[in-house]
C-alpha cells in the first residue's frame, strides 16, 4: 500500500497531492490515511489521484488501536495496516501456528481498526435499504446479517455486518473503508434524507470510542463462559451464529456489544469495548485458563487471519469485492432477501436484477495449485493459452498444505473440476477449479453457509 517517489517527479507528485488535499477539505471528509481516494478520483485523472493517495497515505502516521501496547507487549511483529499499526504475526507463534491454534483451541484478534457506525431514527430502515442489500426491515432485534453497500453501478461499496440493536442498527464495516463509507451515507443523507435528519426521524452516528476484541476458535465460548462468571445472565448455548448483545462484563465493569461471529470459519465472537477497558478485557481472556494448567487464548494476527478467511472462501474487499465487481459476480445472490430481489430499491438494482435472470460473463471461484501459490493479479488462461481471467486471492493453506486461492474466471470455465493454468513468474502452472469453502466451517448453530 505504500509508495515513495523519485526525487525527479516529487514535484509534480507534491502538486498532484496539494490539490487531493484541497478536494479533502472541500469535501469535509476525514482524511484519515486511507480513506480519501474515492472522493479524490472523482475529481483528478486516474493516474493523478492515484500518485496523490499512495503520497497522502504515506505522508501520514498510523493510528494505534487501543491494544498496541499489548501487540507490543507478546512480540508481535508490527506494520501498518488499513491506518493503523497492527501485528502480522507474534514472536512464539507465527502465521501457520497461529492459523492451527485457531482452528483448534482459541486465539484472539485484535480488529479495533475497522469502523462502527450506528443509524438511529424510525427512517433508518428506509435510509439503510438504499444501500444495502438485506432485508433489514425483517431483521429481529438482537440477530445480524451479513450484506454489501451497493453504489448506482451495481458495484459493491464495501461488504458490513448489519445487527438490529432495537433503538437502532449497528453496522461494523472495513477499516480501510470506513471514512469512504461515512462520507456516503453522509452524501446519501443529504441527497435523499435531508428532511428526516432535520425532524429528528434519521440519525448517523460514527462511534470512535470503542475497541473492537475478536476471539476464535472451537474453545472460544468456553473462554468467554469463564470469564463472564459464574451465574451470569448471558447464556451462550443460546446465542446462535450473527446474534448480538449489549451485555456488562462484570470484570471490567463495562457495557459491551457481545456479537457471535467472525472472520475464521470457526465458532467465535466479536466484543465491543470501552476503549479504556480493552486491554484488561484482553488480558482476561489471555490469562483465563478454563480450569487447565495453561492459558487457553493466544494472540494471533493478519498473516493467519487471512489464510483462515481464505480457506474458508470468505471475501476480502479490495481483493473478491470492488466497486466494480457486482454481487452476482461474487457469488453472493444469498446476500438478497426474496423481497429485495423483488421491489428492489437499492441502488444499482436494475443491473442486480439484469443479471440475476441472465447470468453474468465472469464469476468467482476457488482453485487449488499445483505448484506456487499463485498471488492477486496473477493472469489466469485456459490451457490453449487463452486468457481467462485473474486471481483475485491466493496463498499456502495450512490446513490442505497445498496452495489455494480464489478468482474471476470466465463462465463456463468456473465450473468445479475444469483444468486451468495460472501463469506464476511467466510460467504457466497447472490449476483445478474448486469447490468454496475448501475447508469446512463450524459456526455454532449456523443460519448461514458462505
């Protein structure tokens, strides 16, 4: 993500980037590191916008979460990431030993740099279904869903977890698209929903108080059982996969928002947390030790997150989702309700609907190598050397210990078994299309399959 200039085209570069800053502040977006290039490109060339993010977002210093001093405190190995400075990997762990432990006992992310935003008001439903695609009036209080921000093109904005808290919808999205996704809903509000803003019917909060704890693993419920207490009010037997909770951790003293869910394939939760109450929150789970000799929870970081959403065919945005890239596209038609498939209403909805009843020319799929793993970008041909499409995510599995990965490809080539060939280094390597998730998932009382 980072990109330093030549001292020879510094110049222009700096111009190119005095001028993003002027759009910024126009504009009145928080120009928080990553989070300007969409209001940027539509206002300067491609090339020009750009030079002008990749300088801008260098120039700027990283954010810490507020569990920076605990990454530093277990060794973890720190670079920035969506704005922030978060761990790779620990020192007594490492990628692969962190992707086993996770699937096998319970390890804890550290996901406070992704964004929080709250939509207050009886318009909220009317507001939040422009955008996105779920059917959020039939969502119940306390379950979440799963769904993407469309923009008039059909492309996504950014994918989000959507929970109905009662008094108002709580929405966590991408951290390195939260300020792109505020200054939307901003723009949307204003465009369409100035009148209810003004008597009081729509609401937009942006919540930058909180930290955000994820624990995963089959022994995660355990961890959070002992750590709640015994006799406390929150039975996790009945807390199903994508529901929520705001519940007070009576050790810590704190209201938090308990979700079931993740981004591992594996049972787990995601707490939100006072921000001054996050480190001991961690610590806690760290240190508790489910009646055993040894701590239960272990830190883990972005390497193994991302090889555990991947084996378990999960999305990335930026990589399998884009605002070019249609849910359809994506394989995601799950993602729409029977009554927003029908009356639409979202944005981008006539071209949602054109290729629902006629298919689209590229879709996603998984591929297993047999050879190096093959990386993002890499050109994907059939095997008369015809191109048929690109990878959009790749790397070694630890769990098949092979190389997987996902990609576009051509319609029919995407059909499991057919043979492809990825090109890795100028070499074209053989690929098999295969079936996603490549590894199967443990939701507790699962209510959806991706």
């Amino acid at each position: 993500f980072f990109f330093f200039f030549s001292s020879r085209r510094r110049h222009t570069r700096c111009r190119e980037v005095s001028w993003a800053r002027r759009c910024v502040q126009e504009t009145g977006i928080n120009a928080e590191y990553m989070g300007i290039s969409i209001m940027i490109t539509k206002v300067m060339s491609r090339q020009g916008a750009l030079n002008a993010c990749r300088f801008f977002s260098a120039e700027q210093k990283p954010l810490k979460t507020p569990l920076y001093d605990l990454h530093v405190k277990y060794g973890g190995q720190i670079v920035p990431f969506a704005g922030y400075l978060l761990s790779v990997q620990y020192k007594n762990g490492g990628i692969l030993k962190e992707h086993h432990y996770t699937r096998n006992a319970c390890s804890l992310f550290d996901v406070s740099h992704m964004g929080n935003i709250r939509i207050y008001g009886e318009k909220r439903y009317d507001f939040l279904e422009r955008m996105a695609v779920a059917d959020v009036r039939e969502l119940k209080k306390g379950t979440a869903i799963l769904s993407v921000l469309m923009n008039k093109d059909g492309g996504v904005v950014d994918d989000t977890i959507i929970t109905n808290m009662g008094d108002y919808i709580s929405m966590i999205v991408n951290g390195a698209c939260k300020n792109k996704d505020w200054a939307y809903f901003l723009k949307v509000q204003e465009e369409e929903f100035a009148r209810s803003a003004v008597n009081g019917q729509l609401k937009l909060e942006y919540v930058k108080s909180n930290g955000l704890i994820a624990i995963q693993g089959p022994r995660a419920a355990e961890v959070l059982e002992h750590v709640l207490g015994i006799g406390d009010s929150l039975n996790l037997k009945k807390m199903g996969f994508l529901n929520a909770t705001n519940h007070v951790i009576k050790a810590i003293d704190a209201e938090c928002m308990i979700s079931r869910c993740g981004y591992t394939g594996e049972d787990g939760f995601e707490i939100a947390v006072p921000e001054n109450k996050a480190v001991a929150l961690a610590e806690l789970f760290l240190n508790e030790k489910c009646g055993g000799k040894e701590a239960v929870t272990r830190m883990a970081g972005l390497g193994c997150r991302d090889t555990l959403r991947l084996e378990c065919g999960m999305c990335l945005y930026g990589h399998e989702l884009n605002e070019t890239i249609s849910p359809i596209e994506a394989q995601l038609s799950w993602l729409f309700g029977k009554r927003r498939k029908a009356e639409g209403g979202f944005f981008g909805y006539e071209k949602i609907k054109h290729q629902l009843a006629n298919g689209t020319s590229m879709k996603r799929c998984g591929f297993i190598t047999q050879g190096m793993a093959a990386r993002e970008q890499t050109e994907i041909i059939d095997l008369n050397g015809e191109p048929a499409g690109k990878v959009s995510s790749g790397s070694y599995s630890p769990c098949l210990k092979k190389p997987i990965g996902m990609a576009y490809v051509k319609v029919p080539l995407n059909k499991i078994g057919t043979k492809l060939q990825a090109v890795v280094k100028g070499k074209p390597q053989p690929i098999v299309i295969s079936k996603l998730p490549f590894v199967k998932t443990n939701y507790y009382l699962s209510l959806i399959h991706i």
